[in-house]
C-alpha cells in the first residue's frame, strides 16, 4: 500500500513545538485512511491514524501531550 502526503501541521506542548505530517492511505476495499506521523525528535515518532483528517487532527491534539506527559513522568520514577 502507498501513502500519499496529504499536508503537513505542528503540536505546541510545553513550549515546544512537534511537526505532524498526514499522510493519505487507499485500502485494498478502495476505503481511505489517514495517518499522522508526529516528530518527536531524532527517531522518535509517534504515529496516529484514523478515518478523517479532522478527527486525526483532534486526536494528535489530545494524545501528543498526553503521550509526552507519560513519558516525563517514567523518567522521573
């Protein structure tokens, strides 16, 4: 299957700010999916998909955070 490049956007966390590119997908059934992939540093990716652009958008909005969040707080234990 091939991804197509739909657009590229960014998260704001904690001052920072993450790129996010959305890619396009064409199922086997000829169904689209999308998919985010957010950059969260040298090989460090987070990567979301769903049924539209706009609902990845409000996912990557909530998760993005909350994933970095998790992550702070393992180091710190």
């Amino acid at each position: 299957m091939f991804r197509t490049f739909v657009k590229v956007g960014a998260v704001e966390c904690n001052n920072q700010r993450y790129a996010v590119r959305y890619f396009e997908l064409r199922t086997p059934r000829g169904q689209r999916r999308y998919s985010a992939e957010i950059v969260l540093g040298p090989g460090d990716r987070i990567i979301l998909d769903d049924d539209s652009v706009g609902s990845l958008e409000a996912r990557t909005a909530r998760l993005v955070p909350a994933t970095l969040e998790c992550r702070t707080l393992t180091r710190v234990a």
